[in-house]
C-alpha cells in the first residue's frame, strides 16, 4: 500500500533500540493532513491526491485558494502537495491522514527544502583549493583564478565549478528507516537526517527503493560455477584433493 504525508521538520535527536544502541532519528510532526483534491484517470489523465497540511486564517489566502479549498469542506490550509499513488480510490475528498499511517519498519523517501547559504565562492561552494598566502598571491587567494579558456574553445564549459547560490532547493534522501511512530503526539522519527531548517516542510511517501532482505531465497546464487568446492567437482581446490 502506498502512502504519502505532510510535516514538518522538528530536529535531531537519538533514541536507543533494545540492544542499547544509540540511533541518530530526526523527529517530524506529520500531519494531520486533509484530501483536498482527488484526480482520476478519466478526467485528468492520471490518479493522484492533493493533501493540505497546517490550518491558515481565510484571510492569508486568496480568493482563488479559498473557492479551491472550500470544495473540501472546511479544510483551509496553507501547504498544498499532490502524491500519485495507487491506491488513491482509498481515499476521497475530506479524509484526515494522519501519522498513524506509517508504521516502524516502514522505509520512506523524504523531500524538502535544503538550507539557504546566499552566494558563496568556490572554496565553500565546491571544495576547491585555495592558493599560498607567501608570495605574492594578493587578495585573490580564495578566487577561482583562471578558467584556462583560450583561442579555442573561447568560452567557458557549462557545469564548471564557480561561485554562485548555494543551497535553497529541493533535496530529496531516499530510504530511510521509520524508527519509531508516536500516534498521539503524531510525531515521526526517521533514521538519519533530511534536508531542511527547524520547522521546515517536508514531504514523506513511501520509498521508491526495493530492498531486498540479505538470506533470502532470492539472493541466494543458483549459477553451479559458482558453488563451493565441495558441491561443484569442476573446481581446482576440488581436483587437487
């Protein structure tokens, strides 16, 4: 089943599992989101469902968000966000997800917004080398220097590290443990960190990763050239016993 939800970012922290161990989780409040928009197949050319998330004043929204959202009942809120899923005809216009729909064990991929750091110059932005401040290297000695461009090609290559804006774009991490899930609180913990501020929105829905569990049939070998000595006659070890 696929499932998809709205929150937001509320920080780090870690937890400890049964054996003791201590996880590195990211806390996140999601939901409670609303179906504000249901689309189907037949009159939009694909299934998805738009959920809105965070209540807003009627005032703070336009006339247009507000005629779209009235459609949902009295649902007014802030953060729109379509999921294509499956099993949208689970779901109609009006229903609440809540955080209950995930679950521990469940693997997910998580978007948003990475931290903005303005303009900043090739040493902080790509990692690049800085020249010696013994001799003569003047006040340039965090600037790029020279591209090397000359008579041909006489221009500079598209993707050549440079300064320029960094961070404020979308990041998605993909497959990440849900490791504990607190219904009443309806607070998310994941394994690790997602991209974003405290307090920033963010996106979960179920992972695109298929992970295949390590002991399986399926990860076992069955290629006979590849068997151990003792099975497979073919082998060297074998023959020289």
């Amino acid at each position: 089943m696929e499932k998809a939800i709205i929150g937001k970012k509320v920080g780090m922290t870690q937890i400890f599992d049964e054996a003791g161990k201590v996880i590195p989780v990211t806390v996140i409040e999601a939901g409670p989101c609303t179906v504000v928009q249901k689309k189907t197949e037949e009159k939009d050319g694909y299934n998805a469902v738009q959920l809105g998330y965070e209540d807003v004043a009627e005032k703070k929204l336009t006339k247009p968000e507000l005629g779209h959202l009235k459609k949902a009942g009295e649902a007014r809120k802030k953060t729109l966000k379509e999921f294509k899923l499956a099993n949208c005809d689970a779901l109609n216009v009006g229903d609440e997800v809540k955080a209950d729909v995930f679950a521990e064990g469940d693997r997910v991929d998580v978007t948003g917004i990475s931290k903005g750091h303005g303009y900043q110059g090739v040493i902080k932005r790509h990692g690049a080398a800085r020249l010696k401040e013994t001799h003569g290297s003047g006040p340039v000695h965090r600037h790029a220097g020279s591209m090397g461009s000359s008579t041909d090609p006489s221009r500079i290559f598209k993707g050549k590290i440079g300064a320029g804006q960094m961070g404020n774009e979308q990041v998605t991490v993909l497959n990440l443990d849900v490791v504990k899930v607190d219904t009443e609180l309806g607070l998310i913990a994941v394994r690790g960190a997602i991209p974003g501020p405290k307090g920033g929105i963010v996106y979960l829905r179920n992972s695109v990763i298929n992970v295949k569990e390590k002991g399986t049939a399926a990860a076992i070998s069955v290629n006979p050239q590849k068997a151990s000595a003792r099975v497979n006659p073919q082998k060297a070890s074998a023959r020289n016993k």
